[in-house]
C-alpha cells in the first residue's frame, strides 16, 4: 500500500498519520507538493478526481479516498487498539462525535481557510466579508466542545482515546495555524489539548 498525502499543516493527511501512529503501522508517504499544484496533476486526479489528500493505493491498484474511510480501511486491517469503538454503542458514539465535528468545527474553518486567508488569497476567488463571518462560529463551537468536556471525561468520545479526537486535535490545531486560536475562556478544551498533544502520535 501507498499513502499519497501532504506535509503539515494540511489537516487531513495528519489525520492519518496520527491514526497509523497510534496503530504502530509504518505506511510509507508520497508527499504530493499541494503548493506546487501536485494535487490538481493529471497523474494525481488519475488516482483521486477531486484532486484532494490523503488517498489510499492498495496493492492491487485500488484507491481509498477521504480520512476517515481511509482509517476505517486500516482499522479493519489492525483492529488494536480499536480506535472507532469496541462496542456497538461506542461505535455509534464516536461516529457521533466525528459528524459533530465536521459538521460544526472543521467547515466553518475550511471557510475562513478558503474565503479568509492570505495563503489561498492568490489560488482562489475569495469572499472575504463572508469568511470572516466563520471567525465567531468556530469561537461559538470551541465555546460548545469546551462545555461538552466539562464533564470530565478524558477524551471526546469518553475515556478512550479515538478517531474522533484524531478529528477535533487536527482540525483545532489547522485552525490555530491559520489564526482561529481557542477562546481564552475555555479550560477544558485547553486540557483536552494537552493531553492529546502529549501524545508521541501528536508529532506525526
């Protein structure tokens, strides 16, 4: 297998990189130079029409594409530690927990990311006004997460670290990168970040 991906910041390739580090699976990584438009070539769009990272190429020439699906794919393959849940309910509570942020974290930072910043000011048509407008949503959602974890619990899904936290660590810290740092009151998510970024996995 080959992991075709990108160095850090780019979040989603860090995903798996995380996902395989927990894992202690070695899988090597064609870093495609997304800054040089590696992602848009013929030969990468071959392999991924949306011309997006990470994809999966299989010994048999198969492609996986998108994070999660990836390491779904790798989870099957190498069930310990088991990072979707090993029960039904924790399955569907970490499934839960990755909609959640998506849905509320990471698209309103891929909108400042793509309407918003200077480094995707020269690739891309940009609304400005509107991707400043997500400024105060992701403040809103961290504000939200900070509460959920308030409760104590160790990890986002419960007291077992899980592809979830995978999802929120990646996305807060790319939010960090671009300048969508965490509202000062929230503590609990302040510890939440230490602890998944004192992780050995969080340097991959």
């Amino acid at each position: 297998m080959k992991l075709y991906g990108e160095a850090n910041p780019a979040p989603n390739p860090r995903r798996v990189r995380i996902f395989l580090a927990e894992k202690g699976v070695d899988l090597p990584e064609i870093r495609i130079g997304m800054r040089q438009g590696g992602h848009k070539s013929p030969e990468h769009k071959a392999r991924n029409s949306l011309g997006q990272v990470p994809t999966l190429e299989l010994d048999d020439g198969t492609m996986i594409s998108e994070s999660v699906a990836i390491c779904r794919y790798l989870e099957a393959l190498h069930p310990d530690p088991p990072m979707f849940g090993a029960t039904a309910l924790e399955q569907a509570q970490i499934d839960m927990w990755v909609r959640r942020i998506e849905f509320q974290l990471l698209i309103p930072v891929g909108m400042f990311w793509r309407h918003a910043h200077p480094l995707t000011a020269a690739l891309l048509t940009q609304n400005v006004e509107f991707g400043e407008s997500n400024r105060e949503t992701v403040a809103r959602a961290m504000k939200w997460l900070d509460r959920e974890l308030a409760d104590g619990r160790a990890f986002i899904a419960g007291e077992t670290y899980s592809i979830a936290d995978i999802v929120a660590q990646t996305t807060i810290d790319f939010a960090s990168f671009i300048g969508l740092e965490a509202p000062e009151e929230t503590p609990h998510l302040a510890a939440w970040r230490e602890r998944v970024g004192s992780r050995p996995s969080a340097a991959a």
